[in-house]
C-alpha cells in the first residue's frame, strides 16, 4: 500500500470517529431539570428503591389519591403538611347509636277509677280511659270496692294491649254506692321511668232511678284514693 492510500484511509477514520455523538452523562439529564440540582440526582437504582417506601407511607396516611405524580416537590410539600391518621385506627364509636340500643325500662302497675256523686246512689256507669299510645298498654281490668260494682265491669276485650279503654257497669240492687267510691282498677303496661299522663272522661252516670246524677270521676296510680 502507498503512503498515499494510508493517508487517505486515516482520515476517513478521525472524521467517522468525530461525527458519532457523545454519550449523554445523567448528571446532565438532571441538571436540566428545573425540580433539582444535578449534584442532589440520586442514582438511577437508588431512585428506583425509594418509590415502594414512598407509595406504603402514602397508603399508611390515609392520603387522597390524585393524578400529581408523588415525586413531585409539590405533591411532597402537600403530603408533609396533611395530618396522618395512625395505621389500623378504627373510626370511633358514637354515643347516639349506643343508646339507640338501650332496652327501654318496662314497668308494671295499676290505675284506680273512682267516681264521686256526693249523696246520690250510683247505680250504673260508663268512662273512657286513655294514655299516650308509646308510654301505656292496658293488660287487665278488674272490679272496684263496693258489692255493687265488685264483679269486672263490662269491655272490649280487644282494648287489651292498646293505650284505650271504655269501661261500664250497672246494678239494680237496693244497695248501692254513695259519695267517692272505687268502681274499677286498670292494670298497665309503662314504659318509660316517668308516669305518663292518664285522661279519664265520664260520659255516664245513673241514679237508682235511672236518671242522670252529677258525677265527677278521677283516676289515680297505685291504689291512692
């Protein structure tokens, strides 16, 4: 081969050596990036080690999901200042929905009805007895305290259970009840730790003679008359 030929062969060499590009350093991809310096760039396998730790704690604070990616310095700023919920906290318990469960207290007593005609003879009856429908149920009715009106007076048996009842009675007999007498106890059902408020209206009351009498009723808890 010439000296000439060599020559030529060389130069053809430096000048395919100078026009293929220089290998790119990732110092100089991340200096180009406005988000950190080049000298913070951690390295390619280290980066790629902290994203699980950073996603878990993510996950562990309870923290809102979003389309931001979490490397960002903003998303890491917003995340450092939300306050973490502890891992596994249960939401507490409220007050309300543990009374709500509470059994209520159930009581039982007895109502006395008493009618008053001063002098007169009582000899037959009729009254409505009524309470609030979710404090008292009636479970039973038995007579009163004169001979006359001893026996149960008369009902509808399918105002037991309900929270209304109208009671009547009557009787011939010579002897009958005069002045305040007890003609009729109501057994109940309470509900409730306070005494609900109990109506009592007298729509009948006869003499021997068959006549209306003035009469006035009352109803008292406990047998008090």
């Amino acid at each position: 081969m010439s000296r000439s030929h060599v020559t030529i062969t060389a130069g053809l060499c430096m000048l395919l050596l100078s026009l293929q590009p220089a290998p790119a350093a990732f110092p100089v991809a991340w200096a180009s990036c406005p988000c950190r310096p080049a000298a913070e760039a951690p390295a390619p396998r280290a980066r790629a080690a902290s994203l699980p730790q950073r996603v878990a704690w993510v996950r562990c604070a309870s923290a809102p999901l979003s389309n931001e990616p979490t490397n960002s310095p903003e998303a890491h700023t917003r995340q450092a200042s939300r306050p973490a919920a502890p891992c596994g906290a249960q939401p507490a318990t409220s007050r309300s929905s543990t009374q709500a469960g509470e059994k209520p207290i159930v009581r039982f007593t007895a109502y006395d009805v008493f009618i008053d005609t001063a002098n007169q003879p009582l000899a037959a009856y009729q009254l409505e007895l009524a309470a609030p429908p979710d404090r008292l149920s009636i479970v039973g009715v038995e007579g009163g305290q004169h001979p006359a009106f001893a026996a149960p007076p008369y009902y509808d048996p399918a105002a037991l259970t309900r929270n209304r009842i109208i009671i009547a009675a009557f009787n011939t007999a010579k002897d009958l009840p005069t002045g305040k007498t007890r003609v009729a106890r109501v057994h109940v059902r309470l509900v409730g730790d306070q005494d609900p408020d109990v109506q009592i209206k007298l729509t009948v009351s006869t003499g021997s003679d068959g006549n209306d009498i003035p009469a006035k009723a009352t109803v008292v808890r406990g047998g008090k008359p």
